[in-house]
C-alpha cells in the first residue's frame, strides 16, 4: 500500500473569499504640503551629499 503524501505548503479543506479589509493607499499615509527649493551648492558640499546618499545604498 502506498503511503499518501501531504505538503504543509498546500491548502488544506475548502476555501473562502475574504473580504478586502485593507484601507486605500489615501488612508494609509498622510498627505504632506511640499515646497520646491532651489539650493545653491559648492563643490565640497556637493561631494558630501554625494557621499551621503551612497551610504544609505
């Protein structure tokens, strides 16, 4: 006789339809004025924020 084999990845029984219970993405998160700024740098200023960024990488 063979054994019968059953996988824990699978369903098991019947399924049902759940209802969407997640909020939309515009109740998720807050929405926030922004402001457009135009910044005037140097070199070395530049070069540091260059760094900055490819730290957080």
């Amino acid at each position: 006789m063979k054994k019968k084999t059953t996988s824990s990845d699978k369903p098991v029984g019947k399924l049902t339809r759940e209802k969407d219970f997640l909020p939309p993405p515009s109740q998720l998160v807050p929405r926030e004025e922004t402001t457009k700024v135009t910044l005037a740098l140097g070199y070395t200023g530049v070069k540091f924020l260059q760094g900055l960024n490819n730290y957080e990488s």
